[in-house]
C-alpha cells in the first residue's frame, strides 16, 4: 500500500465545540498557518480521528475522509506538524 503524501487543503471540523480558535491569531504576512496533528484513537466516534492542535489548545479535528490519509501518514512515522 502506499501512501499519499501530497499536501492536503481541508476546513477545520467541529471548531464550534473548542475554545482553541478564539486564541487563534492568523499570520499577517501571508504565510500559512501551521497546527500539529495528533492521532485520537480513543475517539468514540471515529477510530481514525486526527485532533487539530494549535499550541496546547485543540481547535477541531481533520474532517472525514481526508482523515484517514493523515491517520496512516502519523501512523507510518510521517511528521504532520
């Protein structure tokens, strides 16, 4: 099997159930922002659940099915953040 690798644009989903985005400050020179990705296998709802972090607060979570590619990328030792 091999893995997709290439960039992945998505909206964050579930931003309205965390504090994390209202300490969030968009860059203002243009460049992207960066969040780490964390792997939540204790999520009830999804076993490939992927948390959006930004610092120590969680802003949402990898929407469906985009989540599972970064799932096995994390998983196969690949840095997502």
């Amino acid at each position: 099997m091999s893995l997709d690798t290439q960039p992945k644009t998505f909206f964050i989903a579930g931003v309205k159930f965390y504090d994390g985005y209202k300490k969030f400050i968009m860059p203002t020179d243009n460049t992207p922002p960066v969040f780490r990705l964390l792997g939540e296998p204790s999520n009830k709802y999804d076993k490939y659940a992927v948390k959006v972090m930004n610092g120590d607060d969680q802003m949402g979570h990898v929407p469906k099915p985009v989540n599972v590619d970064i799932w096995a990328l994390a998983t196969a030792g690949y840095k997502t953040h």
